[in-house]
C-alpha cells in the first residue's frame, strides 16, 4: 500500500495550478473536467503519479470559496534551503507565513507558506529534522 494523493478543494483553479506549479516548482501531472458533475480535477507533483504522493486540486465550478475549518493542519514539502525557498516563493509573490527558522523546542529548521486558498504548505529542510 502507497499513500497516492491528497484532495484540497479550490476556488480558482487556474490561480491554484499557477502556485503548486510556478511557485512551488511541481509539474501539472493531469486535468480533467467532468461538465456532468460540474467539476474539474487537476493533479500536481513533483513526479509521476505511479511512484509518488501528489496533491488533487479540486475546482467545483460553482464555488469560488471555502471555510479551511480547523482540522486539517498543512502539506509539507522537504527542501534543501528552507531560507532560500522563502526567499523564492516571495520572489514569485508568494505568501510566506513563518519565516525559515529552527522549530520551536527543537533544531529542525521549518518554514511555512500559503498557497491562494489559504493552505499551509510547509518546508522542512533536508538534513535538520
């Protein structure tokens, strides 16, 4: 058994492609609209569907928003330099939310940013955790 995706719903789907993609560098693996059930489903990755986890992006057509509520924590993303994966993602107009840093109560060195609907994605720098 493999973890194969996680599901968060969008508002804009365009604008949610553009961030996974432009900003934090994963490739749009596939899109599929289904006009019967008024919905698109959009997959990205940082590698193909057949050997890694991606992220489903889901657009119901005739929502614009959600309520995040208070379940759901965030996405992580391992990176070389959590600081100078910061630095890109303000570079590119991202949100970066905590800056790049040793976690609180011990040495790993996190950072987290927003994606446009409000998710927390955040960076754990290889080799600190």
């Amino acid at each position: 058994m493999r973890l194969l995706h996680t599901m968060i719903r969008v508002g804009n789907l365009d604008r949610a492609i553009a961030f996974y993609t432009e900003v934090l560098g994963m490739t749009l693996l596939r899109r599929h609209d289904y006009p019967d059930g008024r919905f698109t489903l959009a997959f990205v990755g940082y590698g193909d569907e057949d050997s890694n986890s991606v992220i489903e992006l889901t657009h119901n057509w005739d929502t614009d928003s959600y309520e995040l509520g208070n379940a759901f924590g965030h996405l992580a993303v391992e990176v070389a330099d959590a600081y100078a994966a910061c630095d890109a993602v303000r570079a590119k107009g991202g949100k970066v939310v905590r800056e790049a840093g040793p976690m609180k109560h011990g040495s790993t060195v996190i950072a987290f940013v927003e994606d446009p609907d409000g998710y927390k994605i955040e960076f754990i720098q290889r080799g600190t955790r």
